[in-house]
C-alpha cells in the first residue's frame, strides 16, 4: 500500500525478479533449463546461474563447497534454522544438519534448501558419531563460562558448527560433543544475539580465516 493524499492506493506495477525468456537462439548446453529458457528464470539465483537446471546449479557448486558443516539442535519448531540454511547456502557450506525434530521451518530458507545439501540426525550422538567418522571438529557457538571468543580464536577448516535454538540455547549433551566452545562478543543487555544472526557471524569468521576470497561471486 502506498499513502498519498487522496488516501491507500495499491501498487498496479511491481518490479519484476529476474529474467525473462531467453532471446534468441537457445543455448545447447545440457545444463540450460528448456522451461527456464522459454518462460524465463525468476528464482533467487546469482546471475551465472540463470536459466541453468537446479540438479546442474548443485553440481557446479559441489564442485567448490567449503570444507566445514553447520548443524543446529532442532527441539523447537524455530524459525532461525531457515535463516541458517540460507546463510550455509551463500558461504557454500558442505551441509546443514538437523539434530532432532526431522520437521523444520522453510520459511526463512527462501527456497535455497533446493541447493544446499541437507542431513539429519536423530541426536547429538549420530551427528557426534558422523563427524568423527570424517575427521570433523566439533566446534559448539554457545556464550557459556569457558567459550573462547571467535573473533580471536583460530576455527578448525574441517568443522561442524554446532549452533542451538533461540533461548535455551546448546544442550548440555551438544557441549559435551565439542571439542571447542566459541562465543560472540556482546556489549548490550541481552545475553545472546538472534540464532539465525549467530550463525551467519561464525559462518562469516570461517570465511574470513579459510576461504579464497577471490572466488566469491
């Protein structure tokens, strides 16, 4: 709704996400999307994706996926793990983990969960046993006595980032699995941030520490 002075008018227009169908010849590269191709592609994609077929779009980030995991304890129904998702989709992390409830809120993944590959598990012990089997450190983000701060510690590469739900927080079995406990920073009142915000800040610090920032889009 708009306010002038005559009162609430409703937009007749709105801007338009992406692009329309593909001018011209059609490319025969067998990633191209015939359906995309000829009714045009409106997804939340970056450009060098458009028109590509979503399985074909999975590959090619396969192919560059950083080495570190994220998995958040799921014994809420929050919506901060669709905000997670998407935050693991635009860093390219190897997967997100559900620990817990298999059912979550997709609301805040902004339909990214069809390019990020995601795994679930029962419990702390199976998403434990997981990582030990691929030489994966466990590192839980949780503002408790003994947490080291991430802005100054050295995050493992090969890495699960282990986050909690908004409130209570990581369960005491979820610590017990880590072998390293970060916190974030605060100056304010409140004793923790936002999960979903959280998450995108240590994602954001592995970034910074491992990833080649010269291939970012």
């Amino acid at each position: 709704m708009e306010l002038d002075e005559a009162g609430p008018t409703e937009w007749t227009a709105r801007e338009e996400v992406g692009v329309g169908p593909w001018p011209g010849e059609w490319p025969s590269d067998e990633r191209y999307d015939p359906e995309l191709l000829r009714e045009g592609d409106r997804r939340n994609v970056v450009d060098a994706y458009r028109y590509w077929r979503r399985e074909a779009i999975v590959a090619d980030v396969d192919r560059r996926r950083h080495p570190f995991h994220v998995a958040i304890e799921n014994f809420q129904h929050d919506h901060n793990i669709g905000t997670v998702v998407r935050t693991a989709n635009a860093f390219a992390a190897a997967a997100v983990h559900i620990v817990g409830r298999r059912r979550w809120n997709r609301r805040g993944a902004m339909v990214t969960d069809r390019y990020q590959h995601l795994e679930h598990h029962p419990d702390i012990a199976s998403l434990a046993e997981f990582a030990a089997a691929r030489g994966l450190a466990v590192v839980a983000v949780d503002n408790t006595p003994g947490a080291q701060p991430v802005e100054t510690v050295a995050l493992p590469r090969e890495c699960v980032l282990l986050f909690g739900q908004e409130g209570p927080g990581l369960s005491a079995g979820a610590q017990e699995a880590a072998s390293l406990v970060v916190s974030i920073a605060q100056f304010g009142t409140t004793r923790s941030v936002n999960a979903g915000v959280a998450a995108g800040i240590v994602m954001h610090t592995w970034v910074r520490q491992h990833a080649d920032l010269a291939r970012a889009w």
